[in-house]
C-alpha cells in the first residue's frame, strides 16, 4: 500500500482541510496505480501524512518563508507506470492547489515517487516484496 507525505507550511490549506486532502491524495495514488474499485485493504491502508510545517521551516534562496509544498509517495516496487507516474503527479499538484485555493501553487508543489526496495515494505508483520503482493492480490481477487 502506498504511503504519502505532505510537507506544507502550516496556513497554507485552510484549518479543516486535512480530511479532504487525505482523501483526495490517497484516491488519486489507487487511480494511478489501476485500482479501480479499492477494497477495504486498499482504504484502511493506504494513507497520507500531513505535516503542517511553521513558516520558518521552508526555505529558498529567495525568502525565509516560502510557500513551498513537497509531496512525497511512496509505492512498493513497479506500483506505477510511466503513465501512473505521469497522472499522479498532475493529479496531486491540482490537489494541492484547488485544496489551498491558490492556483499559482502548482508551480511551487514538488512531487517526489519513490519505490520502496523489493522486500522492504512491510505491514502486519510482514516484508513484502512481489511474492507476498502477488499473494496478496490473489487473495483480495478471491474475496470479491
């Protein structure tokens, strides 16, 4: 299951848009990668991690307090395509910027994928690598 983290300054979204950003982020992060109808393993699992930063906190050469956003999703080995790579992407800078209700800030949202190595993903005690999600998988396909 994938993982997000959010690093934004803390007035940058308005107080109560955490639950909406956490939805948004994580459903875009399933759509990327092809799930087309997640199942309760997908939802209960999949989340977003919103850290709202003190102004002071992010830098640039160019002021003490930028309104800089760095997302950063973590997937387990192969989760996205080139393509998925490309649409969350684009779908999470929207998020960002529709959610903070500044437009200009997609220019100032940074996107990072980053797959986990094989083997290093765990939960439920757990290590997964492509033979315990392929199992997984099955198992999820079984159950439908």
């Amino acid at each position: 299951m994938p993982m997000i983290d959010i690093y934004a300054p803390a007035d940058l979204f308005p107080a109560d848009a955490d639950r909406q950003l956490g939805e948004a982020l994580t459903m875009a992060i399933l759509r990327a990668e092809g799930v087309a109808v997640p199942g309760p393993f997908h939802l209960n699992n999949t989340a977003a991690f919103i850290h709202r930063l003190p102004a002071s906190a992010i830098q640039t050469a160019a002021t003490a307090a930028a309104r800089n956003v760095r997302v950063h999703v973590i997937t387990p080995p192969a989760a996205l395509t080139r393509e998925g790579q490309k649409q969350l992407t684009q779908e999470v800078t929207e998020i960002v910027a529709r959610i903070s209700g500044d437009a200009t800030q997609a220019s100032r949202t940074w996107v990072i994928l980053t797959e986990a190595a094989e083997g290093g993903w765990g939960i439920a005690g757990t290590a997964f690598g492509r033979e315990e999600f392929a199992a997984l998988a099955a198992r999820a396909r079984a159950a439908v």
